[in-house]
C-alpha cells in the first residue's frame, strides 16, 4: 500500500491549519489546492503548466474571505474534511497503488484535484489554462506551457524557493544547471591557451563543418590533452581563428553528474535530458562536449528499460540537429564501439601522446599562468627539467599531464617553503626534489650532477661481498651502462642470473647493491612457485577463478616500487611457465598483470640466482685435466631454453669461497654481532687467534659461508648469551675473545669485571 511522504504531511496539517485560522468549519479542495501552491513541488508543476502562481493565491484568499462563512465567537474549532476532500486523497492514494509507487507525492494530489470538475479550485485552474493534461506532461515528460525565461522573477518557483532542481525535477535554466559554458569561460579568460595540436584541431573543424555525421570523438591515453582540445577550440572561435560556418557557435561541456542526481524515478531523467536537448537547440550553433562520453551508455537507464542517454542522444545526431564533441580513452572507446549505431554518428580523432620538445612548448606556453598564480618564476632548465625527469621517472602516466603536474608541484613547494628570505626561482633542483617525491625514489636517482655514490658502486660493493670480485664488477658494469643512458632502450638495467654454490653470496651481492644503489629490495623465493597454479599468483588469477580482483604479486611490487632490485632467489625451483614470464620482462621490460595494468621494468634491476651447476663447479675432470674444475654450463643448458640464456645481459658464475676469504667473512659477522652487543653497552674485542680460530673451524669448501655463521652462533654467541643477561656483562662491559694454541673452543675474558673485583 502507497504511504502518505513526509512532505504531504506537512502540506495536509498546513491546509487544515489554514482552515483553523481562519475559522472556516469544514476543510475543503480549496485550502488543500492553497497549501499546495505554497510548496516548491507544487508552485513549480503549475507554473511549467501554464498557471500564475501569485494570482492564485489571491484569488483563493479573496474566495475565503468572501465566500467561505467563518465560525463566529472565540471558541476553538476544529474544520472537518469535506467529502470532495475526502475523495481527492482517496484517489490520489488508489492512483499511486496502481502505479506501483512507494509514497503519494504533491504532484500526485495535484493532479487529484481535477476529479471535483464542480470545485471552485479546478474553476480556478480552467480560468488559467491549466489542464489536468499540461499538469501530466509535465510531471512525467518535462514538457513545459512556460516560455524560455517567461515568468522569470518573483513569481518563479525556483526564486521562491531557492533551488533550481529537487527530487528529479527539471530546472527553469538547463543548460546553466546541467552544463558549462566553455564559450563564456574563453571570453572571461579562464580557460589555458592550447598549444600545439594544429593536426588534431583541423581535423576537429573539418568534421564539425560536415553537413551530417559532424561530431568528432577525441581517443587517446589519459592526459594527452583530450579536454584540452575542446577548450582551446572554443579559444579559437572566441578569437573568431575559425571558419565562417563556426563563428557563431557556442560549446557546452556537459555535467552528467548534474544531470543525473536527484533522478529516482522512472521517467526523470529523460525529462532532464529532453528539456536539456530543447534549450540547445534554441541556441543559433550549439556543440555539446561530454567528457569521458563512455559514461553516456547505460546512464539514466531504469531496471527493465534500455533507453538510456546514448539512445536519447541518437536521433539528434543521425539529422545533424545537433553537433556533439567527446573524448574516451582507448581502453574505454572498445566499450564504446559496440553500440554501433552510436559510434558510427561520431569521426574518431586520435590524440597521441606529445613529443619531448612539443611538451617543452606547452610548458613555457603554460608557465606564465602557474608563475602567477604561485607567485614564481621557472627558469628554462627547470622546465626542460620538468619533461625530461617526468619522462624518465613517472612511468605509469603521459605527457603533458605528467610533466604540468611537476610544474605545478614544484611552483607550490617552493612558495610554501618556510625561509626568512623566501626563494621564488624555481630551479632543476626543486624539480629534482618533486619527481623524487612522486616517484618515490632517492633524490639522487633524479640528480645529474651528483655522481659520487655511482663512482664508488664497486667499491661500496666489494667492501661487502668477498671472493667474487668478477661477479661484482660485472653488475658494476651494468648499472653503469643503464646510468649513462647506454643500455638497451626498453629492457631492464640489467638481467642476471647468478649461478653457483651455496653460501657463496649470490642473495647477498643482490642485497647490498639495493642498498648502495638506495632503492628497495623486492625479493620472491621462487620455491613458492613450483606448482602450475601458483605461477597466477606473480601476474594474477584469471577471471573466474579466486584472486582476480587482488590482482598479480610481482606486477603490484614492481608497480608500487618502480625503481628496485628484483631478485628470484633459487629460480631453478620455479615451474618452468614461470620462464616464459620472465622472457617479456627481459625483452620488453613490461608485464601485464589480468586487469590489463603494465608495470614498468625499465628501472628494476633482475637477478636470478640458480645453484644449476653447483655439482659441475665441484666435480673435477677426467683425464689429463683432472686439476681443472667444470663451469656449471651443462645444468645450465639442461635447466634454461636457448630463448631464456639469449635474453639475460650475463651469467655470472661465483665460484667457491678460498681459505684466504674467511678471515674477511669472520670480520664481517663480528661486526654485526659488535653492533647488537653495543645496545647493551657490550664492546668485543677479537684478538687474531681466535679470528683464525674462527674461519678455520667454520671453512667448508662445499656450503660456503654459511656453516662460519652458524660457528660463530654456536661458539660465540651462545657463551655470551648467558653472561649478557646474568653475569658479568648484565650492566655492560667489554669482553675479550681469544683462542690459545691447540684448544678446542673460545677464551673469554672480561677486564672491567675484572678490574672491579676485591683483592
């Protein structure tokens, strides 16, 4: 059953009130048919159905003045419904159930009214014109009795009330409500100059020109300038820079949210949409733009219908009654052109991403309206800077978007900077500072001239990863070329495969060029990914099947952290699918996760460790060389296809750690472990027996560094563990490792306690 709305509520309490006051006895058609007139809803149907609202009102105030009999005397009285009242509710109510509709609306009383043809309030409204007819073309098609601007004032609903547009309703003006006037924004100078784009904006006039399918579409990659062009052609038919048959036309960038909000019912948009299309054609030359125009199919369509804008949009464009602009992205126009009776009404235009040197231009053409408004100036390195960084750094985005971003960034960076004597130049270096915020990357990633941590890679490198020498200056070499901008042009910084044995530092290698290079480390153990299926989980589940929406592991790492050190630790492990991955990120250094998103590679340096051959390194030859050890290319070959090893900048072969390494291995865990000893106030001092003491206990030529850690934990660690918490290095101290001749574990010695005990 259809209920009575909070607003007639309030409309029915104040018809009776309305009666109180002025002490009528019964509640009659008239008083409703008042209270009605003083609601937005309603003052707004009469007025689009012909009626003047203010002389109703009079009239019915001069009929209850004079034709309704008051109550006399001061008595309290209380107005009953009369039957003709009665019977206006009780249809409107019996209308509303059989249309199926939640809640009785004004207009639905409104209507009501006329079934008393014998009321003075249907007199009235005969007296005006207004028929039940009018009343119903507009409340459910928008066509209104109402002129274009007539009525306009006092008088009109949406002064009175001051909303133009409520509940689904179409306002007075719907192209200043539902549209913005890019003509209007040109004449007061608030629109940016275009520039460049000559090719584009001919084609534009040459389509707009035709006498029939004259609507171009603009199709290009988010941030080329699409919007852009629609704008800077109403630029240029404000500067009259067009031809005759264009001067006079007018462009209006159409706001679908507008026009859509408020539309509950069936039958309200398409009002809004035909009262739209009306007041367009009124005008003398009219463009409609509709930005990310994809958004049109389906728009306004009801549960069960298929009419939607695209369908209300077609007949005006197939007659040429209409001229109309859009702009899509690639990936959106697919969807686009499958409405083929609509895509064929418009002349695709393809805006393609600009070139360096044309970005440079739109940049300087740009900057006098950002220098204004930040209170800057940008030099021209800066702006150079702005492109070139934008280009090499912000992968995931075009120019000029990208490249204005940067700008605009920078300019409010640098007048936001708190200084007692601010700096308004913007320079390369600010530039530098903004792309490194937004690609979250090192500021020294984005310098030019900072080339001190590059300089000293290699020995940064070997400082850290001993006996390798070979395989450290083969990376060293690598990342040099990327750097330099010799490397190849769509591949990674570099692919490697590190072969050998365990525990000979091929994970570690990795891990500290990440942190002397300062980018992060990505890391994937490729024993995760032996099984057919897990291989979804690098670049994503198909559809249908669970995971789709959390999309591919490595694409989402490489994504969030474009500039990095990837390692695939133990690929040997990894289903051989896997390897077919991996030949597109060597090649072409992108991978598409299942929601078509690229991730870019172009900055990720690939290693792969394998311990393919390790065998082979070990085992010696047969014959006269028997001295000479194997290379480890057997297992290679078996393990990796011809495609896979073409595609890699190097195999680096780590060979087995010697006796004259471990000392410097020894070195290096005992720092790590002065370093942990130091936050309990702990120094260590290491004399050289026990060094030696160390690295021969620990060497095996087979597991390489590795069973030295686990010495160290074993003989030095676990001894100090005890005396860290209770004894003699519970409040700190120093403590002396030796190894005296012949013994068969550490010496431990602690001066200070020592020192501090009772003769």
């Amino acid at each position: 059953m259809s209920r009575i709305g909070r607003e007639l509520q309030i409309t029915l309490q104040t018809a009776y009130r309305e009666a109180v006051a002025r002490r009528h006895p019964y509640l009659t058609v008239e008083h409703l048919l008042y209270a009605l007139l003083h609601t937005e809803a309603g003052a707004d149907a009469l007025a689009h159905a012909g009626a003047d609202v203010d002389r109703l009102r009079a009239e019915l105030e001069r009929f209850f003045d004079r034709d309704l009999e008051a109550v006399p005397g001061d008595d309290p009285v209380e107005a009953q419904q009369t039957l003709a009242f009665h019977r206006v509710l009780q249809h409107a109510v019996d209308h509303c159930e059989g249309a199926e509709k939640d809640e009785v609306e004004l207009t639905d009383l409104l209507v009501a009214i006329y079934q008393e043809p014998d009321s003075f309030a249907v007199t009235l409204l005969r007296g005006q014109q207004v028929t039940r007819l009018d009343l119903l073309q507009w409340i459910s098609h928008g066509v209104s009795k109402r002129r274009d601007g007539a009525d306009a004032g006092e008088g009109d609903a949406a002064a009175l009330f001051g909303r133009a547009d409520e509940d689904g309703e179409v306002p007075s003006d719907p192209l200043a409500a539902f549209t913005t006037n890019l003509s209007a924004k040109a004449a007061a100078g608030e629109l940016d100059p275009l520039i460049g784009r000559g090719r584009e904006l001919d084609r534009t006039l040459h389509i707009l020109a035709r006498r029939r399918k004259n609507n171009p579409i603009f199709v290009g990659e988010t941030g080329v300038g699409k919007t852009a062009l629609a704008e800077g052609l109403a630029l240029r038919i404000h500067e009259g820079r067009v031809p005759d048959d264009l001067r006079a036309s007018e462009i209006f960038s159409l706001d679908l949210g507008a026009l859509l909000a408020g539309t509950r019912y069936r039958g309200d948009f398409e009002a809004r949409f035909k009262a739209l299309t009306n007041a367009l054609q009124q005008k003398e030359r009219p463009i409609l733009f509709i930005d990310e125009i994809h958004t049109i199919l389906g728009a306004g369509s009801a549960q069960g219908t298929t009419v939607d804008a695209s369908n209300l949009l077609k007949p005006l464009l197939a007659s040429g009654a209409l001229r109309c602009m859009g702009s899509t992205t690639y990936q959106e126009y697919r969807h686009f052109e499958r409405d083929r009776a609509l895509s064929r009404r418009f002349q695709k235009v393809d805006v393609e991403e600009p070139s360096a040197e044309e970005c440079v231009r739109i940049l300087r053409g740009l900057a006098p309206r950002y220098e204004e408004h930040h209170g800057v100036r940008y030099t021209a390195a800066a702006l150079q800077a702005c492109v070139d960084l934008s280009v090499r750094h912000v992968n995931d985005r075009f120019l000029p978007d990208k490249a204005i971003d940067v700008m605009d960034e920078a300019g409010a960076a640098v007048r936001l900077r708190p200084s007692a004597r601010p700096r308004r130049t913007v320079g390369v270096r600010d530039i530098e500072q903004v792309v490194a915020r937004m690609a979250r990357i090192p500021v020294e990633r984005t310098a030019t001239g900072d080339q001190t941590r590059l300089a000293a890679l290699e020995e940064t490198l070997l400082a850290s990863v001993f006996g390798q020498d070979a395989a450290v200056r083969s990376v060293v070499r690598a990342v040099k070329r990327a750097r330099a901008g010799l490397g190849g042009v769509d591949k990674p910084t570099g692919s490697f495969l590190f072969t050998g044995p365990t525990g000979v530092g091929k994970t570690e290698l990795a891990k500290q060029l990440a942190a002397a290079l300062g980018v992060p480390f990505l890391r994937f153990d490729m024993s995760e990914y032996m099984e057919k299926h897990a291989v979804s989980r690098l670049i994503g589940a198909p559809p249908g099947y669970v995971g789709y929406d959390q999309g591919g592991q490595l694409v989402e790492a490489v994504r969030k952290h474009p500039h990095a050190v990837l390692l695939l630790d133990e690929i040997e492990k990894a289903h051989g699918d896997i390897f077919d991955v991996l030949l597109q990120v060597m090649d072409r250094a992108t991978l598409t996760d299942n929601q078509g998103r690229e991730a870019d590679f172009r900055h990720v340096t690939l290693i792969m460790t394998s311990n393919a051959g390790a065998r082979d390194l070990a085992a010696r030859a047969i014959g006269f060389g028997g001295g000479r050890r194997g290379d480890g290319s057997r297992d290679i070959e078996r393990i990796f296809s011809p495609e896979f090893r073409n595609r890699l900048d190097e195999i680096v072969a780590f060979g087995h750690l010697g006796t004259e390494v471990m000392g410097r291995v020894v070195d290096k865990l005992v720092r790590e472990v002065e370093g942990q000893l130091a936050e309990r106030r702990v120094a260590i001092e290491l004399t050289p027996a026990a060094r030696a003491w160390l690295a021969q206990k620990g060497y095996d030529r087979e597991f390489g560094a590795r069973p030295l850690a686990r010495v160290v934990q074993r003989e030095l660690k676990d001894p100090l563990a005890d005396d860290v918490l209770f004894g003699r290095l519970a409040r700190g101290g120093r403590v002396v490792v030796d190894a005296p001749d012949g013994a068969d574990a550490l010496q431990f010695s602690f001066p200070d306690a020592e020192d501090a005990a009772p003769a």
